[in-house]
C-alpha cells in the first residue's frame, strides 16, 4: 500500500524522543513517531535473494537504440517455433506415395515424370503417455481334455525375462535425480493412469542399477578431480534414516555439489550424508594428480566450503564477488571512518564507485 507523502521535522522528532525517556509519550506524539519510523522502512531496499552483481550494485539504464527501424509486428511469422528437425528423440515413420512411384508420369501435366524430393514433407505430432508405460502379453493356454496337459503360446520376441527393463530405471532415476520428483509423486501420477508402481519398488530398482553403473560414478569422480576451477557448495538434507557412527556428534545430513570444469567440459557431482562441501572436495582431490597445477576453488566466504588438505596438496580460494564486497572493501571503508554494524549496512546500501570498480574489473578476470 503507497503511503501518503509527509513532512518531518527532526527537531520536533527529537523532543518527542526526550520527553518519552522520562514520561510516556501521548497518543499524537506516539502516532507520529510510528508514521515516521514505518515511512523510514519503506525507504530501506528490499532483501536480496541473490548474490549477482547486477542486485548488489545499481547498474545504469540502458539507453533504447535510436535507429529502431524493424518493429515487433515486422517478425518473421513462425518465429520461435521449432523445426521437425528440433524432435531428435521422436519416433520418424516413412509414409511412401499411395499411386506415384520414381519414373511415374506426371499426372499434372501428363508429359514429364516424377521423382522423389530430397527432403520429404514433415508433420510433427505429439501425444501424452506415461513416463513408465507397461504392457500386458496374453499368452493362449490350450489344454487338453484327456490327459489335461497345457500348452502355452511362445512368448514374444524381445520381451526379455526381468519385469523391469533396463530403461525403467533410467527413466525413474532421471525423474528423481535429474528433474526433481520425488518417488511419491511418480507413483500419484503412475496410478492415475492405471499402472501401479509404488515408491518402495522404485528405490529398489534404482538402487540396484546403481550398483551397475558404480565404476562409471568413480570414473566421473576421477576426472573431476583432474579439474582446474572447482565450484563447491551444500544444502541441508533430510534423510529419514542414515547409517552413523556411534562416536559421531553431528546431527545434519547435507547434500555437497561440485561442479568441476576442464577446457570447456564440466562434470557435476553430488554427495549426500554427515559431510561438509569442504570435506568431499577433499575427498574428490585425493584422486588427483600429483603432477598437475594447482586447482581454483571457487565457493563462499563459509569454512565449511574450505577443504582440509593432505600434505603437499594445495588449492587457490577463490570467493564470489559478492562475498569480495561484504568483506574486503566494506571492512576497509569501516576502518576508514564508519564504525558499527550502521556502517556495514550504509555502504550495502550506498556502494561506493570505488567498489563498482573494484567488482567489474574482477568480473574480467
């Protein structure tokens, strides 16, 4: 709600405050206090979810370009649409001429012939289906009436022998771990449309193709501890039941994500247990070879992020710009003649150009 515009007098505001340490205050001198110190919040920034420098500094108005000539309504129609050629993972099914074959007369013109295009005409169709579909094979039984044996029809070819292929627990761990559903929601959905497939019956499945693609997880751990810039970080976890030592204080589980890059390749990696970010790039370093330079590790001002490291083993710290601002240049301006935390929040909220600087010229490097 926009407050209306009001006028203050300090001097009149700070006998209202003097008078109120030694008497109470009377309902008009109360009112107008509240109105001031409410208006004086509205004035305050709002809190950032976000470390990115374009919320911590002002950033200037981009000009409009003055020789606009194209206007919106002169696009190209179609713009933004996708291709047939964008449907990579669609199922491509060839639709042959009912009448006309190569060499065939023309039946426009009756004089030439006709011959097959380089590049046929596209339809692209698309249906719901479940993310698990499931097929159910009635097989005949016929048996006989004298000697009551029974003789099943063959099963198909390519049905394979296991209830749950192979692509069942791909598709469910990348649901899970790649977009984020949970085993509960899967199964809401999967019943919705008549095929039972209970959480429980999920982890088993993907716990046991874990263990078929475990040496490809310690291949990706290896090469990522062969990176140049590390980026670490965790996140609180609830696990509802995890194996701990009997000596073991700590009460938190975490999930730890290192993202390791490599000429332009990166390898993301999660871990998710009692262990800090720090403590797991630890753990990822020590496949690393001796022999090579020393990594960047990019994370927050946290302790926690900071690996221990064996002997002889070294990293650079690298933090993020924004931490770089709170502590090393807002520090320095306090020092400079600001005291208190009043003065750490004046200059977060009043950035010096100094700082500006100081950021954009980081952001280069």
């Amino acid at each position: 709600m926009k407050r209306p515009r009001m006028d203050v007098n300090l001097e009149e505001l700070d006998q209202i405050i003097d008078r109120g340490t030694h008497a109470p205050l009377s309902e008009s001198e109360g009112e107008k206090l509240k109105r001031v110190l409410h208006a004086l919040a509205g004035m305050l920034p709002a809190p950032r979810t976000t470390e990115k420098t374009k919320n911590v500094l002002d950033q200037p108005e981009t000009p409009a370009p003055e020789n606009d000539s194209k206007s919106p309504s002169d696009k190209t129609p179609g713009h933004g649409r996708n291709g047939a050629s964008s449907y990579t993972g669609a199922k491509k099914v060839a639709v042959p001429h009912p009448e006309l074959h190569a060499g065939d007369s023309c039946p426009g013109c009756e004089k030439g012939k006709v011959y097959p295009q380089k590049e046929p005409r596209t339809l692209v169709r698309i249906v719901g289906q479940a993310p698990l579909a499931a097929t159910v094979y009635e097989l005949d039984r016929m048996r006989c009436n004298l000697c009551g044996e029974v003789f099943n029809a063959p099963e198909p070819e390519g049905v394979g022998t296991e209830k749950y292929d192979e692509s069942t627990a791909a598709m469910i761990a990348l649901l899970k771990y790649g977009s984020g559903m949970p085993f509960y929601r899967l199964e809401k959905l999967e019943h919705l449309l008549g095929i039972p497939l209970p959480a429980s019956t999920q982890w088993e499945i993907v716990e046991e193709a874990a263990e078929v693609i475990k040496a490809a997880r310690d291949e990706l751990i290896r090469q990522a501890a062969q990176g140049e810039v590390l980026h670490n970080d965790d996140t609180s976890m609830r696990v509802l039941r995890l194996a701990r030592e009997p000596s073991d204080e700590r009460t938190g589980v975490f999930t730890s994500g290192i993202v390791s890059t490599k000429q332009g390749q990166k390898i993301a990696l999660y871990f998710t247990g009692r262990q800090h970010a720090g403590e797991n790039l630890r753990d990822v370093l020590r496949h690393r070879v001796a022999e090579l330079a020393r990594p960047i590790q990019m994370c927050d001002a946290l302790s926690r992020n900071t690996p221990k490291l064996s002997d002889g083993a070294e990293i650079l710290l690298a933090n993020c710009l924004a931490h770089y601002l709170e502590s090393d240049v807002i520090q320095s301006e306090c020092a400079e003649g600001h005291a208190g935390r009043s003065g750490i929040g004046l200059n977060r909220i009043q950035t010096p150009d100094k700082t500006s600087q100081i950021i954009e010229e980081r952001e280069k490097l």
